[in-house]
C-alpha cells in the first residue's frame, strides 16, 4: 500500500524547483540561495530523494561561479576554523594521482621547511585505483589532523597541516562518497578544492578539465581571495607536468587572468611504475627520478610565483632548484 505523501510542500523543494523547472524556467541560484540550500544539507534538513535530485540537476547545467560562492560560505560557516589561526597558503587536494605520483607533496614540504606555512586539505578513497595525498603523507610520518588543535599545532610546529575533508565537514566526505552510487561526480568535489577555511590569502588547486579553471577563480574572487591560483594538473592534482606546458587561471586581488607555464623538460618522458614509497627516497637522494625532480620543481616554482616570492619565471625556476639542492634530506 502506498504511502499517503505530505500536503505541505517541503522547504528545501523550492531550491530543486529553481533548478528543474524546464528550459525555460529553471535559473541559476543566487549566492544567498545557494548558502541557503547548503546551510539545510549540512544540517541534514533534506530528504534524500532532494539531494540527489538538486546534485545531478546542479551536475547537468554545471554550478556556477555564484552558487559555488554561496555553497562555501556555507560550508566555512559550520567547520568551526578560528579565526585566529593563520595560514600563508591553503592547497587543496582532492583528485588523487593515477599517472603518476603526487611529486607536489615535496614541493608543499619545501615550503614549509622556508618558513611558508602550508594548510592541505583534501579526500581519499572516492575514485578506485587513485593515489591520495593522506596515504602518501603518512610515509612521511605526517599524520592527518583530526581538529583545529591539531592543525595549529601542527602548524607552528612544522609550517605545514593537513586535514581530511572527513574531519573539516563530514557532511561533504559523505556526498564526496555518493560518487559510486550517482555514478558522476557532483558539485560538491569542485567546492570542496575552493573552501580556504583559514582565509589563506593566498590558494592554490588542481582541475582536470580547462573548463573549471576560469569558474574556480571567478568564485574565489567573490569569496575575497587576493592571489588565488587554478593549475590544469596532473590527474586534476595542482601539480604541474614538466614535460608538457601548463595552462593557468589566476585571480590577483580583482583581476582575473590567464597564462601558461613553460615546460620544463623539451621533450616528453616515459612513465615509469608507481611507487609511493619513491616519494620519501627521492627527497633522501636514494634514488634518480627525472619526472619527479622536475615535476617538484616545476610546482615549487608556479607556487614561488603565486607567492610573490620572485618576479619572473626564470627567477621562480632558479629559486626553486636551489631550495631542492638545499633541502635537508635527513628530515623524513
């Protein structure tokens, strides 16, 4: 026997309507609506059947820069960051290398070791055969942080935290998780890179489709970002190849612009097998690793440039082969 549906139309079904009612009458949220709609999924105030609904019509006509902003908002609003805690750089990490190996955590623990502090946050676990920045920090001994204690700890004792979106919002691991059982990815992976919980004034991730790069940064600008950055990555990581130019979004106060970043190698190289423990030996110099020197490199020095650290490319590149020569190899 079917169940007698409720006559009072439920709070969060206009936010579903906005976005389904046909060609013609269905829009984009505002930025206040789409915080709206967010604050209620991160309180649990939704139906299953209307999240699902509102993440695939949201998936379909693609999130825009407005509705990212608001989701944020949003979602910064209910992960409880202090205030007082600060960060010179937020780098997101959500995608999970495949092709190769997340040389961009070397590059990250560079700069932490130059005095730069570093907040990394991201998730695992959500796409089959990937390799995550969590499970890779941990054969640094790097263990993720479970809370903001940990973080700040974390942070003034090394410069450098990294925290699962597990522990920043539960509630967006678990529709991050919902990838297998939608059978796409949703709006939530492309928001969850851009959150900035610390009001780093200066951020850094990774798409894999060009198309995400000028959205990630229009959103950031009406979030505030001052220098925010967009690398089209390796694997959707914000790692730069370095045999293959580099297409960049850049978003400097109120100005949006793009670029490329040259290679650094002239020609391409072969992949080699994938071994996450090549990461810690490369940094002692056990072993020679063309792609990894270069791909650490490469990275090191787009981040050195975002960071204003140097002026031009060539100064960024010099920069960052002296700080890889200088490494201490005995600090993992």
């Amino acid at each position: 026997m079917l169940q007698k549906q409720p006559s009072v139309e439920h709070p969060f079904a206009p936010f579903v309507r906005i976005l389904g009612k046909g060609k013609l009458g269905s829009r984009s949220l505002s930025q206040v609506e789409a915080r709206e709609a967010m604050q209620m999924i991160l309180d649990d105030r939704v139906e299953p059947e209307q999240l699902g609904a509102f993440l695939m019509l949201l998936r379909v006509k693609e999130e825009s820069p407005e509705e990212l902003a608001g989701f944020i908002e949003a979602v910064r609003g209910r992960c409880g960051a202090p205030a007082s805690l600060e960060v010179d750089l937020d780098w997101s990490t959500y995608a999970g290398k495949k092709r190769q190996l997340p040389w961009f955590i070397l590059a990250a623990l560079l700069l932490s070791a130059n005095g730069i502090r570093v907040f990394m946050h991201g998730a695992r676990g959500h796409t089959p055969e990937r390799i995550y920045t969590e499970d890779c920090l941990s054969l640094f001994g790097i263990k993720a942080c479970v809370d903001w204690n940990q973080v700040a700890q974390s942070l003034d004792s090394t410069q450098f935290a990294f925290m699962s979106i597990e522990a920043l919002s539960p509630r967006m691991s678990r529709i991050i998780n919902l990838r297998p059982v939608l059978g796409l990815r949703s709006p939530v992976h492309t928001l969850c890179r851009l959150i900035n919980p610390l009001h780093a004034s200066h951020t850094v991730d990774g798409v894999f489709h060009p198309a995400y790069g000028p959205m990630h940064q229009k959103a950031a600008q009406l979030l505030g970002v001052k220098n925010g950055l967009t690398i089209k990555g390796d694997g959707g990581e914000a790692e730069v190849k370095p045999d293959a130019e580099c297409d960049l979004q850049w978003t400097r106060g109120g100005d949006y612009s793009t670029s490329i970043w040259p290679r650094y190698y002239p020609r391409r190289l072969v992949k080699q097998e994938l071994d996450s423990a090549d990461l810690v030996k490369l940094w002692r110099g056990e072993i020679e690793h063309e792609y990894g020197v270069g791909a650490v490199i490469s990275t090191l020095a787009l981040i050195l440039k975002l960071l204003n650290k140097a002026k031009d490319h060539d100064s960024c590149i010099r920069l960052a082969e002296q700080m890889w020569q200088d490494r201490n190899k005995t600090q993992y």
